[in-house]
C-alpha cells in the first residue's frame, strides 16, 4: 500500500519540476507511469521476522509498461524509483541496453532530477570487472621491460604467443599514464583503440584478483568504482551486467535482488541479453594451450604450499582432459558436417539436431563434463592452498602474489570449459521443457584452424523467473515498444513473467498527433520482397519518385540486408548519388556529421541504413521527414539457437514464423516508423515498399500496430 507520506513525496518533487522549468508541460502519460511504478513497489513483500524464508512472489511488485517517445519515461522512473527506494530501504538499479542510454542516464537525467526536483540521489554507474585495468597486473608485464628480458614481459606464461613491441609499447604507455594519474583505468577512457586480446592480460578477473592482499589496492580502478556503488542510493548498470551478477546468484556484484528495486529500461533487449549471458563456449586451441601450460604453475604452487598431491592429480587431470580434447579432433577433422565440399576449407557449423548428443559421441561427452569437473575441483582446492601460504610465508610474498594472478587464468579457462561440458553432457527427458543448443563451430584463428564449442538455452524465461522476478523487491520493465500486434504476451512469454500472475502491464498513449503530424504510404508495388531481384528493381524505381532531390530535409531508407542496399545505392540515379550516406562506409558519428552539415548547407541528405539504424537513432525536426523502409524486418532462424527453437516449436504442432517471427518483426516495424516523429513539432512521411502489408493476413496485423497517421495513395 502506497503511504501518504510517498505520495505526498512524489507529488511535491514532481510539482517542484515544473516550478523549476517555465516549458515543462506535466503529460498525463508520465504521471499515469509514476503512479504505476509507485503503486508496483509499494507492493513488494517483505521476509517475516525471524523467518529464514524468503516471501513468495508472483509479480504483485513488478509492472511491465509501454511508453512511447515523448512520455519521459526516465523521469519517471528515476523520480519515482528514487523516493520508493529511499522510503522502503531500498536501491535503486537502472538497467539499460546501451552505452548511450547510460551515460545519459548519469550525465544529464539522474542531475536533472537532482537539480530540478529537490530530490536529494546519490548515483554511480557501474561496469564488469572486464572494463577496468589490473594495476598489479600492468605493473608485472612491464616492469622489466627495460632490461628486455623476453621483450619486456617477466611474466611468460600469461603469453600463448610471442608479443609484438607495438603491444609491449602500448602496455609501456599504459602504465606511464596510469602511474602519472593520466589514466584512470576504465577501458571506455583510454583514447586508443586496444585489441581485446591485449586487454584481457591487463583486465580485472575475479580469480586472479588478490583482493585486500594486494599492494595496488589502494589505486585499483575496479576496487574505488565498486566502494563507490556501496554508498549511493541509485545504481546504473547495463543489462549484460544485471544478467552477469545474477548468473552468479545475485548480489555478487551488484546489490541483492531481494535489496533492490530495478528499472529495466529497453527492456524489449532483456530476453536475447539473457540468453547471451546463460550460454557457455570455448575454444579448442584456448583449452590445449591452457592445459599444456598448467603443469608448469601447479608444481610452482606444490612448491610453495607443500601440496605436491593435490598438484599431481590436478595435472593428471589436466592430462586426461588432453586426450579427450585431442580424440575431440580426431572426431571433428572427419564428420561430414565439416567435410562437404562447400564448408571443407570455410568456416561451418555442426548443430546437434534437438540438443541431442550424437550417439558415437555420448560417452566422450560425458568423460570430458566429469573430467572438466574434477579438474575445477583440484585447480579451486590448489587456490585455497596458495592462499593458506600467502597468510604463513612471508618471505614469499612477491612469488605467491604473481602466482595467484597467473593461476586466476587458469581457473578461468576451467570454468569456461566446465560451463560448455556440464550444458553439453544434459539430457532434457522432459519433452514439455525446451531443449538445449548444442553445436560445434569451425573457424581460423590467424590462420590455425580452431573449433568452438557451444552450448545453450533457447529459452532464459526459467533463468529470469528463478533468478531475478521471484526474488527482486520490485520491477520496472520499459521501452517505447514492448507490446507485439498488440498484446504483451510474446515478453511475457519470452521473460517468464507469464509465470507470475500477478504482474502488471500498462500500454502508454503518445503525447503526438499522429493524424496531424504524419501520413502513411503504400505504394502500389507488384513485386513480392521474396522475389528479392524483382522486389529491388521496383525499389530501385520508386526512390526517385519519393526523394526530392531539391528539398533541403532529411531521409531515411532503412533496409534488411547490406546487399540490397548496396545494389540499390549503386544504380540510383546521378541526381540522388551526391546525397546518399550509407551506413558501414563511415563511423556513425561521422554520419551523422556529415548529414546535419548537408542539412545546414540547404542541401538534401539520404541516410541509407541497416537493422541498428531503424532503433535508437534520433534525427528530429528536419532531420528526418521521411522514413522509407524497404522491406518488412523479418529476421529467418539462421543461427543455431533459433534453428532449435523452431525444431521445438514445430515438434510441439505450432508455427514458429506465426509464433515468433511475425510477433519479432512487428516490433522491429514499430520501432522503424518511430524514427519520424520524434518530438511534438516534429512532421513527415513513412513510406513501406512491401506489399505483404496489403496481401498478407500478418500484413494486415502488423499494418494495426502502427501509429494512427493519415493514409495516402
């Protein structure tokens, strides 16, 4: 139950806002989504006193709601997020897709609200371990690169091959800066670009980190961004950290699910996140490579910890892993998948039809999980081994210290593997319960040919449900499209928040007149997209019709594939050639630099772009007063999850193109037709060269989700 004294709170900052800013015009839509939000997280249920059992939740703290461009969602929620945690002994944790939404989030909304509101939030953004320098590290790779020893690197073993002098240049600069204060160590803020291969030898983990032991702790860029995350009342993360610290079991780096309450902004990202973050795979030459230099360390570790045992069985199973790795290749060099004709000298994948392990391949499937397993065991047991010494020789310090850093890769590279084998070695029995993914990929790593190993659900709603809703204090999931032909039910579905009954969603009306601001064009084409050299002949065709080659204004045509977009910019006509953009040819802010000046020079500018183009760019006013999209966003099952997802779906008697794909394009059109209006005073034309729109059942559908703009032609 929402108190008096919250809804007094939220009401008098609000009123404060608009006090503080003479343009602000309160929208029904955002007061309707604080009220919402405000209404969720008074609901969350709280563990009884000396109960050790955590209260069982069925969604009554979490609301789904749907806000279209102009709400001010952010506002909103960070308002309302804000006094309800405050109030409930709560943090707050935003969570959104992109780097962009983030740095927004923290350079200019959550100050605007401070500022504007009186509302008094301290807030910090947080990043993975993977975005901040080692300093101890750093300091053991180039400390004695003055004498040249090995080219500069004390420490070989954290090399699988010979480093180049630009590398050791770049690590030499690295630490100059960083020692001189010059760096701060966030990835994101070193001005080169670094490869991530380079990185990773400097990068904070988790099992080589020597925690409070270590003598860089006082300057460790991970350690000072995480004490800061202790003391502020919102947290701002990005979805792939959520769903990282809640694979660990939660509250391993970020606040406690039970602790917080989330704002999930771009939410619609949240399910394919997820399923990214609870796959597993590794490389066969990273694990050959790991195993053959492992005895090398653990007699190192024996040495210092009198555990010459638990070393010799680590190695023995480092050994046995070998050989089931080496018969992996055996196996691998002769399947047909990886021999036709057409894939023999090609990248190619071998998918295991259901998740299914191949019949020949059960028991060395299994062999290798239990091997993989037993050999995390001995590597974690020598780890607590080489901590017990750290704490009794003092003498030693400086050794044990670089042994710990360097066995932390180890241990990561055995957890890796173990991820993949335990997924790989499940039999689902259940034929109700979605299968897993399983399959193998070859590839060419500068030029050796490698195989990766992959393993994963095609599903995270179980993950979610489990993981996060059944346990989080109160949710917020936002985005300006989470509804598909006009239900929430593939989210809900696809989150596994249709296990929770109790879950609120709430659809936003737009702030825009739509009828008033824009209008809506089917041409008449003949050609069907299926037809794609027929389909881009008409294309072809009717830009010139539909761009003025003389109106100072901007445009966007928005295709599915880099080919025909490609085809149809090379065959325009010579008067549109000088205005075209296209998307790939340049970096996106040199793009979009280049379009403005066209527009400021009374010159009409044509960005021709892709998938990324059609979500999240925003081009208001003249920037953009025609939105042309070339064909329907249907994205076909090509990648080895979706290939399973579909066997499933159609071994069930459904239809995965109804199911899945028409639901997922819908959303994508949505999203596209949303590039035009983006503010109030904003105008213009959408333009669909599909006519499935018109001939299609699912046309008709998708064509009723589009905003009410007037229909032309």
């Amino acid at each position: 139950m929402l108190t008096d004294l919250e809804k007094n709170a939220i009401r008098d900052h609000y009123r404060t806002i608009s006090k503080n800013l003479p343009h602000f015009r309160p929208r029904h839509a955002q007061r309707e989504m604080l009220a919402a939000i405000a209404n969720a997280f008074s609901r969350t249920l709280t563990r009884e006193d000396n109960s050790d059992t955590p209260p069982e939740r069925q969604g009554e703290s979490i609301v789904v709601i749907e806000g279209p461009t102009g709400v001010g969602k952010s506002l909103a929620y960070l308002l309302a997020g804000g006094i309800m945690a405050q109030t409930r002994g709560k943090r707050l944790i935003v969570s959104s897709a992109t780097v962009a939404l983030q740095e927004q989030l923290v350079g200019r909304d959550l100050p605007f609200v401070v500022e504007k509101s009186g509302l008094e939030l301290s807030f910090a953004l947080a990043k993975g371990r993977g975005r901040y320098l080692c300093p101890y590290k750093l300091y053991q790779l180039t400390q004695n690169h003055a004498q040249q020893t090995l080219l500069g690197i004390e420490s070989p073993i954290l090399w699988e091959n010979k480093p180049r002098p630009h590398d050791l240049d770049i690590l030499s600069n690295m630490a100059k800066q960083f020692a001189n204060r010059q760096f701060n160590g966030d990835r994101d803020t070193w001005v080169e670009k670094i490869d991530d291969s380079l990185w990773q030898k400097v990068t904070n983990d988790r099992h080589g980190c020597l925690k409070n032991g270590c003598p860089n702790r006082p300057e460790c860029p991970f350690f000072l961004a995480r004490d800061a995350l202790e003391s502020v009342d919102v947290v701002v993360c990005n979805h792939d950290l959520l769903l990282s610290d809640i694979n660990m079991g939660g509250g391993v780096i970020l606040p406690a699910p039970e602790n917080s309450f989330y704002c999930i902004d771009e939410a619609h990202h949240l399910p394919k996140k997820a399923l990214n973050q609870f796959a597993a795979e590794h490389s066969w030459l990273h694990a050959i490579w790991a195993l053959e230099k492992l005895p090398d360390i653990t007699q190192k570790i024996a040495r210092l910890s009198d555990k010459i045992n638990l070393a010799n069985a680590a190695d023995d199973a480092a050994s046995e892993l070998l050989e089931y790795f080496n018969e992996w290749q055996f196996h691998l060099q002769i399947a047909p998948e990886f021999n036709q004709n057409d894939t023999a000298e090609h990248e190619a994948i071998w998918l295991w039809e259901d998740g299914q392990i191949p019949e020949p391949l059960q028991t060395l499937t299994h062999n290798t999980y239990i091997v993989a397993q037993t050999l995390l065991k001995h590597l974690n047991e020598l780890n607590d081994a080489l901590g017990h010494a750290k704490r009794d020789k003092e003498q030693n310090q400086p050794e044990i210290d670089a042994l710990i850093s360097e066995f932390g890769i180890f241990i990561a590279h055995a957890e890796q593997i173990l991820d993949v084998w335990e997924l790989m070695a499940t039999v689902i029995k259940d034929e109700k319960e979605p299968p897993l993914a399983k399959w193998i990929s070859r590839q060419f790593e500068d030029k050796r040919l490698d195989y990766m190993f992959h393993a994963s659900p095609i599903s995270s709603a179980k993950m979610l449900a489990n993981g996060l809703w059944r346990r989080a204090a109160g949710v917020v999931l936002t985005s300006a499209t989470l509804q598909s032909l006009g239900s929430f039910n593939l989210l809900l579905q696809q989150t596994g928040l249709i296990w929770l009954p109790e879950t609120t969603t709430l659809a936003l009306n737009s702030p825009f007149d739509f009828v008033q601001q824009g209008e809506l064009y089917l041409p008449p084409l003949s050609a069907s997209p299926k037809d794609s050299v027929a389909h881009t002949d008409e294309v072809v065709q009717w830009l010139p019709k539909l761009i003025d080659d003389k109106a100072a204004v901007g445009t966007l045509v928005l295709f599915t594939s880099r080919k025909q977009m490609n085809d149809v910019a090379f065959r325009l006509p010579e008067n549109l050639l000088p205005y075209v953009l296209i998307q790939g040819e340049q970096s996106k802010s040199k793009l979009l630099e280049q379009h403005y000046q066209a527009l400021k020079n009374g010159k009409p500018s044509i960005i021709f772009g892709l998938d990324s183009f059609a979500e999240g760019l925003d081009l208001p006013h003249e920037a953009c007063v025609h939105v042309i999209i070339v064909k329907l966003p249907f994205s076909m099952p090509d990648n080895p999850i979706e290939k399973t997802q579909s066997r499933w779906i159609e071994k069930r008697g459904g239809k995965p193109f109804i199911e899945i794909t028409v639901p997922e394009a819908s959303i994508k059109l949505v999203q596209a037709v949303g590039r035009l209006i983006r503010t109030e005073n904003d105008y213009g034309r959408v333009t669909i060269l599909d006519n499935r729109l018109k001939t299609q059942r699912y046309g008709q559908q998708m064509l009723a989700c589009l905003p009410p703009f007037r229909r032309i032609g």
